[in-house]
C-alpha cells in the first residue's frame, strides 16, 4: 500500500529466455542490471549481477534515500568480482538521490544576536555573525544536502542541554534545498539567562484582593525534571487576613509542598514593615515576602531549584 510509483530498469538480454539471453555479447564475462521501486520518500535499488558463462544471478538490494544506497550497493557488487570490498561511502553525504538532477547551490541566512560569534560550517570557520537580529549572515554557494552550522562566542554563551543541565556552542543540522534561501536562527545565549529561567520554578506577584469576610488565598503548583530526568512536583500556598488598626496588622499562614513533604509557617505583618519567609525541601528553595505599603498589601512568591545556579557553567 505504501508504493507510490515504480520504475524499471533493465535490459532485455536479462528478460530473454536463457538460450537467447547473451544474443551479441560478446567478450563479457559479467552482465549487471537494476531495478527500482519508489516507496514515498525512499527508494529500493536492485542490482542483478549476471554471470554470462553460467547465467547465473546473484542479487544485491537496499533501501534508502542518499547517494551512499548507490554507494553501498556498489561496495557489494565489487567485492563479489574482487574479493575485496572497496570504502566508496562517504560519512557525512546526505544528498537524496531523487533530486540530483538539480545541483544548484543554495544560501544559508544565519540570524544571530550575537556579535562577532565565530561562525562554522561543517566544522570549518567561515565568518563572524553581525549581531543584528534583523541582518543576516549570508552564507552563500551552499552545496544542496544537510550540513552542520555553529557559532561559537567564548565560554559564557551557547545553549544548555537538559535535562543534564550541560553546556556547548550552539549547533544545528540544516538541510540546504537546491537554489533555495534557508532561514536559521542561532539559538545561543548568554548561560546565565538561560540557568536564571531554569532555577525560578514560580515567581509571582499576585494582586491581593480581599473577600468580603477580609481573608485572601492563593495556590501555586509547579513541576520541574531534575538533572537526573526525574519529574519533581510541589505546591506553595498563601493564606492571610486583611490588614487592621493604626498598625496595619494581619495574620497568615504559607504551606509548602515538595514531593509528599510538607511545612506550614504562620507569620504577621504589619504597616511598612516586610516580612520574609524561606524554607528549604530537597530541590525546592522557598520564598515568601509579605508587606503592608501604600495602603495595599503586596505579596512575592518564589519557588528556585537548589540544583542549578547561577555560574554553574563556569563551575562557580
């Protein structure tokens, strides 16, 4: 069901009857032939190698979509005649044999923030990016099939690995079309950015609005994979009265909730004056800050990852 088309390719001395098969050859030892169905975006290749002193057959098939199906096959049929197997494979080569009809080059438009980060293709320099979200570095003259494009900035800047938390330049395998423009954005960024989004879990500023009876509360669940891949779950909630008195005082109670551990803390505040609470439950750093200011009160709530840090790339 999955064959979309099929085309063959073969000579008619193979197709004759044995006694008519070699009908004007003359001199051959070896006769090889081939076929091949499309099977959507791959390709199976036969090729039949014929004997002409015996008219026996010896087939060789594989499927695939690059150069290198040819190329493999092609190792097979030789060390068959040979005895020894040639290397006509090359690593790396990726063009699909369906369009090699059009070897046109095509053009790599690289966007990058970064200013004057190496830029590589294939592993070799080429340039530096212009730091320009809206100008491109333009790599033209770009062989059709996938390549590998990176840029490279010192230490501090690439892209992190999760969830490991690893460091590396940025790197990506991009597939250049014949005579296309291929658009690529360069993911990097400096390491801390990224670790200061990864440690903060939840980090909030709540409106707090009052209900008629003068209590507020409000939840926060989060989840995090660790380093170790492992799914983390917790949950902090607030609790508190409105404030009252020349003093601006109120109550409250904030629950913390990592993993089936749990720790409730009462607190008071009152008129300019913060109260802060924190508390530690394995991975989950707590945070909670409460103050009564400007005739409103204002609530912070933060919940980081004890297993990332800001520096960790530098081992800090």
């Amino acid at each position: 069901d999955a064959l979309l088309s099929e085309r063959e390719l073969s000579m008619s001395a193979i197709a004759a009857p044995a006694e008519r098969a070699f009908e004007g050859i003359t001199g051959a030892d070896w006769i090889l032939a081939g076929e091949y169905v499309l099977l959507g975006t791959d390709l199976r290749l036969t090729l039949k190698l014929v004997d002409v002193s015996s008219s026996r057959v010896v087939t060789f098939s594989d499927v695939g979509s690059t150069e290198n199906l040819i190329h493999t096959l092609a190792e097979s049929v030789l060390e068959r005649l040979t005895g020894t197997r040639p290397a006509l494979k090359e690593e790396g080569r990726s063009r699909s044999i369906l369009s090699l009809r059009d070897e046109t080059p095509g053009t790599i438009a690289l966007f990058s923030y970064l200013i004057d980060a190496k830029v590589y293709l294939d592993g070799e320099f080429i340039g530096y990016t212009t730091g320009d979200r809206r100008v491109p570095y333009l790599i033209e003259g770009v062989e059709p099939g996938v390549h590998e494009l990176s840029t490279y900035l010192g230490s501090d800047f690439g892209v992190v690995k999760l969830p490991e938390v690893s460091f590396s330049p940025w790197k990506e395998l991009v597939r250049v079309q014949s005579g296309k423009r291929l658009t690529v954005s360069d993911k990097s960024s400096h390491f801390n950015d990224q670790l200061y989004r990864l440690q903060r879990v939840v980090r909030e500023s709540p409106k707090v609005v009052f209900d008629a009876a003068g209590r507020y509360a409000v939840s926060y669940p989060f989840s995090f994979t660790d380093r170790a891949g492992v799914s983390r779950k917790g949950l902090v909630s607030i609790e508190c009265t409105a404030p009252s008195g020349e003093a601006g005082a109120g109550r409250g109670t904030a629950l913390f909730e990592y993993e089936g551990d749990s720790k409730a803390i009462e607190f008071d505040y009152s008129l300019e004056k913060e109260t802060e609470l924190e508390h530690v439950i394995g991975l989950a750093e707590f945070s909670v800050a409460v103050e009564n200011r400007y005739g409103r009160v204002e609530l912070d709530v933060e919940v980081e990852r004890a297993d990332i840090r800001q520096g960790m790339h530098r081992g800090d």
